[in-house]
C-alpha cells in the first residue's frame, strides 16, 4: 500500500506512526499526539506481520499500539499471538525510528508480594505474556518499552464496558477477587507516554501505569458504585473461573527510574472514563 505523503499545513511538526490507531490505547495516543503529523493506521491499514507499506519516511516517533491482546485466545495460538507481537513488532523496528512500544504487566509471575520494578525477574506464565516478553526484545535496544496494566478506556473490549454492560442486566455480576494489579486509564497512559517521549527519558524499560491498586471485584465495585449502577458482586476466586491463560496474582507495577512519569490513581481514571463515556 502506498501512504500519502504528509500535509504540508503539518510541515515543522512531528511526524508520528501510530500503530493499531483503532484500539483503546491506539485512539487515546491520537488524542494525546493531536498536535503532531500523525499518521494513524489501524490493523486494515497496517498489518504489522507485514512488511511496513511504502511511504513511511521520515518518522521522528513511532507508538507502537498494535497487538494481539486476546490473553486466553493466544493460549490456543501462540504462534497467531507471536506472528503479531514479536514479529510485527520486529517489522515496526524495522522502520528505524524512535519507537515506544507497549508490554504488560503479564510478563511476570505475580509471586512477589511487593510491587514490580523494572529491574525485577520477569517469568510470564502466559502464552501472551511470552509473546509480549519476546515482543520487548524485538524492539531493539534503542526502544522504550512501557509496561502498563489493566488498560481501560472509552472504546473497545474492556473491563469497565463489560461490568457496565452486565451491571444494567443483571442483579449479580461473578468476580475475581484474587488477583491484583493496576486498571489504568489509555487517556491516563497516553500522557505519561508523550511525557517520556517530550522530555526525552533514556530508552529502555519503564513501568507506567496508575496509582493504587485493587482487585477485580474491586475494580467492578468501584464501576457500580460511580456509574450508580444497582448490581451485586460476588467474589470468586480464579480458579472457579477457569479462564484458559493463568494470570499473574499480584502484578502491581511501580518504577524505580529516575524521572519517571507518574499517573493519577485507578479511581481517578475510572471518574475521567465514566464521564467521557456519560456514564457519571
Ligand atoms: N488491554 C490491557 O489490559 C493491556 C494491559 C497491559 C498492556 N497492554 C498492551 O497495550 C497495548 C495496547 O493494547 P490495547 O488495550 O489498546 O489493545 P486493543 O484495544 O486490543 O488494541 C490493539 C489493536 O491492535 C490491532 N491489531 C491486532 N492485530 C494486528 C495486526 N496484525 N496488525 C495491526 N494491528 C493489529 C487491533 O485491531 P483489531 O481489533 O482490528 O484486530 C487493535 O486495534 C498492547 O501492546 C497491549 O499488549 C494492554
């Protein structure tokens, strides 16, 4: 596929590729990048286990966004899952420029009772979690590899549009109570991201997501109570779930790095979300 070649109204700006622009975080990283040339493309327009498509010079930033993110599909088919996030992401780096690309707290295990760091042991027990692990490599030395957590945002598949969905039709909602992380606004996460980028950060592993934590009950809890949504939670552990992918318990992620980004607290998030959706 041949680009169109940039507008010269943007000529002086940025001129910055985002990948999987559809997606939640995809779309936060449009509005946050506004300012820039963007160039935007979603999986139909690029298929990153493809060749990049012609026309892509002279990039000054690449956001990386696009993923397989299906955690129990890449269960039944790690190589779908690695074709996307290690190979797309090796044809992404390939472009040559700077580039941020995005991993997950799922990379590690969830036994260490105190937050992950950057510098802690990573041991994904997860298809996906390997891909996303292999995925970081990928992205050569020279990327920042930003971990994030629990993404939530106003469009697509997630965690709060889900218990919104199933709060206004059900009395009673099942939730997992045993497993803690960080649900972190994409609106949240994209700020932290032009942050790093806008001041230059050194490249290299960071762990960006949102303050606080809490459970998936909790986090559901939370949706209901600020959406005013009358349904009950009842707490169940993963294992009743039986979910495909195992998950880690404890993936609370904070960074140790000088400098780093910090983001506003989950509950905060879930306010911004709710009131972009209408929901509060
Ligand atoms: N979601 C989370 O809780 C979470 C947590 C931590 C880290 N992350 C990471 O954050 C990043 C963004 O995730 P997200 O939540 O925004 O995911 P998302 O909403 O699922 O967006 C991913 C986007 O990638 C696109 N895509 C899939 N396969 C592609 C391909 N072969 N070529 C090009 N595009 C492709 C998808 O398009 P289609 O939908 O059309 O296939 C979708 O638009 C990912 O790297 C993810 O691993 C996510």
């Amino acid at each position: 596929m041949e680009l169109e070649q940039p507008d010269p109204l943007h000529a002086g700006r940025r001129r910055v590729l985002i990948t999987g622009a559809s997606g939640q975080l995809g779309r936060a990283l449009q509005r946050e990048f506004a300012e820039d040339n963007l160039v935007a493309l979603s999986h139909k327009e690029w298929n990153v286990t493809l060749p990049p498509p012609r026309g892509l010079a002279a990039l000054d930033l690449v956001l990386h966004a696009a993923a397989w993110t299906d955690v129990d599909g890449a269960e039944a088919d790690p190589q779908g899952a690695a074709a996307v996030n290690i190979a797309g992401t090796a044809n992404v780096a390939s472009l040559g420029a700077p580039l941020v690309t995005f991993s997950t707290d799922y990379v590690f295990d969830g036994r260490k009772p105190e937050p992950y760091v950057e510098s802690d042991r990573v041991n994904p027990l997860s298809a996906y979690g390997r891909t996303k692990l292999h995925g970081e490599t990928a992205a050569g030395p020279d990327a920042w590899i930003v971990r994030s957590s629990w993404l939530f945002g106003t469009t697509g598949h997630n965690f709060v549009r889900t218990m919104l969905r199933l709060g206004s039709e059900q009395e009673e909602v099942a939730v997992v109570d045993d497993q803690r992380g960080c649900p972190t606004y994409v609106g949240h996460l994209a700020g932290a991201v032009r942050e790093l980028v806008d001041t230059d950060r050194p490249r290299g592993v960071w762990h960006l997501a949102a303050d606080g934590d809490c459970t998936w009950a909790e986090l559901a809890e939370a949706v209901f109570s600020e959406a005013g949504i009358d349904c009950r939670v009842r707490r169940v552990s993963t294992l009743e779930l039986g979910r495909p992918a195992p998950r880690p318990a404890h993936a609370v992620l904070r960074s140790e790095r000088a400098g780093a980004p910090v983001l506003p607290h989950w509950r905060d998030g879930l306010r911004e979300c709710l009131a972009a959706m209408g929901s509060i």
